[in-house]
C-alpha cells in the first residue's frame, strides 16, 4: 500500500467535514464549477482520486453518469456510500477500463500525487470517446505552495493528522509545464485557468476580504492564485 493510500484511509472519516462549513462550501463550490465547465453535462464521466465521491455527486445531480476511482480504499467506501455509483480500488496512472468509453473524466486535487503524471494523462486519452473533455484542478506552483512541503514535513514529525498534511513527493505545476504535459498527451484546445485565492484555512475576516479581491488575483497575479484549472479535448478524429 503506498504512503498517500493509508494517509487517505485514515482521514476517509473526517474528509468532508473541511467543506461542510461556509468557507469550505465556497471554496470547494468554485473549484467545482470551474471544473465542471469544461465538461459536457450529461455525459458519462470518469473522476480520478475521487475521494468520497463529492465531485461525483454534483456530477450525477446534474444529470451525469459517474464512475469513481482512487488509491484509497477508506475514501472509496465513502464515495460509495454516498450515491451508491461505481467506484474502482486503483492507480490513476493504470486504468482498468476500455478505450473510449467516456465522454469526460476529471480529476481534483489528485494530480500533484501522482508520480507518473504522463501515464495518467496518456490513459485518459486512451479511455475518451473522440470529443471528449479531460478537465482537472491541481496546486500550482506559487508563493503559497513554495512553503507547503516544509509546513507538512513538519506537521510529519509532530504527528499531525490533518487532511494532506504529510510528505508524499507532491509535484505542484506552473502553467506552461502542465499545458506542455497535456498537449504531448494529444489533447487539443488546451486551456490553463488560475483559480483560488480565499482559501478554506484563513480565518473568516480574511477570508471575506480575500474572496473580494479573488477575481483580480486570478486574473491578473497568477503568484497568488492558489490552483490551476487545465483542460482539453481529445481530437474528434
Ligand atoms: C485531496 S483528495 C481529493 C479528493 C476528491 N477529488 C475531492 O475533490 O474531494 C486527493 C485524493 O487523491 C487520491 N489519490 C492520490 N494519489 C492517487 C493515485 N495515484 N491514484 C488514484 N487516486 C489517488 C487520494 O487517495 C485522495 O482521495
């Protein structure tokens, strides 16, 4: 079992209650919608490091069909719990599917963990249907992300169970690294959106000051803005 698999298993319980409060609501909501922008509506989707399903659940409340997959038993059992959908034990780097069989697959905060990111990109070129959108949110590499590694291998050695706190070789991208990554992958019309400057931990002053000026930051101080939003589509032909 990898370090990130019994990380996830051992925070599955307490996953959702960092969004179930109004900051996390909000911040969660707007990675989502960005997401879900890029992707058809009522499509059948494939979500990778699905965690306990909530992306899923938007997806299926709005239409869709969703299938789930992640390296976490703990979190499957939760995603599956939640709207009975399928959900698969496994490596977002080797999927055990068919090719061309969904019309879209995302992927939140899952990305930066993965070791073989090219793999889990040529896989999902393989398992899209001609047409098909890929659309994923992962950190950026920023002012805030810089100092990340250093907070968690602290929080490491002092124990701290909290939600991704911990050392597991994560890779946070710069725009033109991950757009170059997509597009070696064969995917077109790539797009590469900053998203997210309030972020769930400030404290609730901060915050609403933050998501005021969120709009500027994200379009115009990519240093701060805190994730990436990718996306592309598989050729037609
Ligand atoms: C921060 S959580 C995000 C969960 C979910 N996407 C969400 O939006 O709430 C990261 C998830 O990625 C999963 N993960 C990490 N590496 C993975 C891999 N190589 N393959 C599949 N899942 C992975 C973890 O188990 C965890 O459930």
């Amino acid at each position: 079992m990898t370090k990130v698999a019994t990380h996830y298993d051992q925070v599955a319980a307490v996953y959702d209650s960092q969004y179930d409060q109004k900051q996390g609501k909000i911040y969660y909501g707007h990675i989502c919608s960005k997401v879900m922008e890029n992707l058809p509506k009522r499509g059948k989707l494939l979500d990778l490091g699905c965690g306990t399903g909530l992306f899923m659940h938007r997806y299926v409340s709005s239409g869709g069909e969703a299938f789930g997959l992640d390296i976490s038993r703990g979190m499957i059992i939760k995603a599956h719990g939640r709207d009975g959908s399928d959900v698969f034990s496994g490596n977002a780097e080797v999927l055990p599917f068919c090719d061309g069989v969904f019309d879209c697959i995302s992927s939140i905060l899952a990305f930066s963990y993965l070791q073989n990111p090219n793999s889990m990109l040529d896989e999902s070129y393989r398992l899209l249907k001609p047409g098909g959108a890929l659309s994923v949110c992962t950190l950026g590499h920023n002012m805030f992300t810089k100092m990340v590694p250093v907070a968690y291998r602290i929080g490491e050695k002092l124990k701290i169970k909290r939600v991704g706190v911990g050392t597991f070789k994560e890779h946070y991208y710069r725009e033109d690294e991950i757009r170059e990554l997509f597009e070696k992958a064969g995917f077109e019309d790539v797009k590469v959106e900053r998203i997210s400057f309030a972020h769930v931990d400030l404290k609730p002053s901060l915050y609403s000051i933050a998501k005021k000026v969120e709009p500027f930051v994200e379009e115009k101080v990519p240093y701060l803005a805190f994730n990436l939003c990718v996306s592309g589509k598989k050729p037609e032909k």
